[in-house]
C-alpha cells in the first residue's frame, strides 16, 4: 500500500518537474483516445457499410423494377402507334371517298344549275315575247282609242262633258280591258288646290298596274299641273306609286302638251 502511494508522489512529482515525462505521458493518453475514436469509427463504418449495401440493393431493386416499367411502356407506345397507323389509314380511305362523293355532289349541283339557267333563259325569251305581244296589244287599243276621242271630238257639240268622260271611261273598259274605279280622299292641308277639298281621280288596272287618268273635254297648261298635284297626292295618301299618268281629252292646248312632256304624262288627243 506504501509503495502504492509512494508510486503515486513519484508520478505526480515527475510530471510536475520532468517536461519530457509529462508530455510522454500526455501523448500516451492521446493515444489511447485516438485509438478509442478509431475503434468507435470503425464501428460507425462497419454500421454505414451495411446501409450502404442495403442501399445498393435497394437502388439495383429499383432500376430494375423503372426499367420494366420502360420496357412495359415502350411496348404499349408500340401498340399505340400501330393503332394510330391503322385508324390514319381507315381515315384516309374514308377522306378518299367522301372527296370523291363531293365531287360527285358538285358536278351533280353544276348540272342543276345548267338546267336552271337554261330554263331561266327560256322563261326570259317567252316573257319578253309576252311583254313584246302586250306591247302591240296596248298601241293597237291607244289607236283605237284615239279614234273613238277623234269621232267623240267631232259630235262634241252634241255631247256634254259627263256624257263625254261615261263614254271614254267605257270604252278603255270595253275596249283596252281596264277596270276603272273612282278614287276620293278629302285633302285637309290644302295641297292640291291651295284650300282644304276634296279630291277626286279616276284609276285604271290593268295587270295589276296602277294607272292615274284625267277625262276632259279641255285640256289647258293648269290642269296638267292640277292634275299632276293630284297624282302627288294619291302616293303620298296610299303610299302607292302609279305605274303612270295619262290625260284623255279631245282637245289640248299646246303649252298644256309641253307641260304633259315635262311631267312625264302621256296624253291622247286627235284635235
């Protein structure tokens, strides 16, 4: 036990007053606490190793399983792309026909309307025919009717002036095939005469055109006016626009016919 202790004073004396005992001692317990921090690192290692292994395999397990997914995915895109080729080319036929079935349409449509040009060249020619024949039918009924205004003309002095407008009116009913009708409208603004009054005008159809007619013994340059004012008045009251304006008289003055010329109204006289 003494020696024990004296052991200890001697260790503690030298490491107090010999340097180079001290430091030896000191890298001595170094040592050993590296070798204590190898042997713990060799054990941390050991541990990281296993993981890493386990890893390894963990990472293997999984390229393996992603490079069966891409296999299995490169084989369906295959397939896909094969089904695609086959509904592209199932489409393509069908483009095809419905191109040709188009075209067929068209030509079929072009034929159509060949035909219906042609008849409506043909429909054209006969209504112009008509129109020509209507045409020669009305100038022989105005020469018919200049007649009649020349021999009522001639009896004038027998006739009065109603008997005169009655029997013109009838004859264009007679002769031409005109419906004449009386048209009356009171004018409350005064436009034709320059006072409120009414107003009457006879009216001639025929095929369904509207003409405005004035019947007098004597025509003179105010009533071409007059009567013009009247015509103005019925399209502005009816909303109708007569197809024309025709003075029937068997006597005329002759600034009432330039008048009749500037008004643009057809006027049958033989005097």
């Amino acid at each position: 036990m003494q020696s024990t202790v004296k052991l200890k004073r001697e260790i503690l004396r030298l490491l107090k007053e010999d340097e180079e005992f001290r430091y030896a001692v000191a890298g001595f317990l170094r040592l050993e606490e590296i070798l204590k921090g190898f042997a713990k690192h060799d054990e941390i290692l050991a541990k990281h190793s296993e993981e890493l292994v386990k890893l390894r395999e963990d990472m293997n397990k999984g390229f393996a399983r992603h490079d069966a997914e891409l296999t299995k995915l490169r084989e369906e895109m295959v397939k896909g792309f094969a089904k695609h080729d086959e509904i592209l080319a199932k489409h393509s036929e069908e483009l095809v026909k419905l191109r040709e079935d188009m075209n067929k349409g068209f030509a079929r449509h072009d034929a159509e309307l060949t035909k219906l040009r042609e008849d409506m060249n043909k429909g054209f020619a006969r209504y112009d025919e008509e129109l020509i024949k209507l045409r020669e039918d009305m100038n022989k009924g105005f020469q018919l009717l200049e007649r009649h205004i020349s021999a009522l003309g001639a009896r004038w002095g027998l006739l009065s002036e109603t008997a005169f407008r009655e029997g013109l009116k009838g004859l264009l009913e007679k002769e031409l095939k005109f419906k004449i009708e009386r048209w009356i409208n009171f004018d409350n603004e005064g436009y034709v005469y320059g006072f409120p009054s009414q107003i009457e005008i006879d009216i001639a159809i025929h095929n369904e055109k509207t003409i405005l007619i004035e019947i007098a013994s004597h025509i003179r340059q105010s009533d071409v006016t007059i009567f013009k004012k009247k015509a103005e008045f019925y399209k502005k009251s009816t909303g109708k626009t007569p197809e024309k304006l025709m003075i029937i008289t068997p006597y005329i003055e002759e600034n009432a016919k330039e008048a009749c010329v500037k008004h643009n109204i057809e006027f049958y006289t033989k005097v």
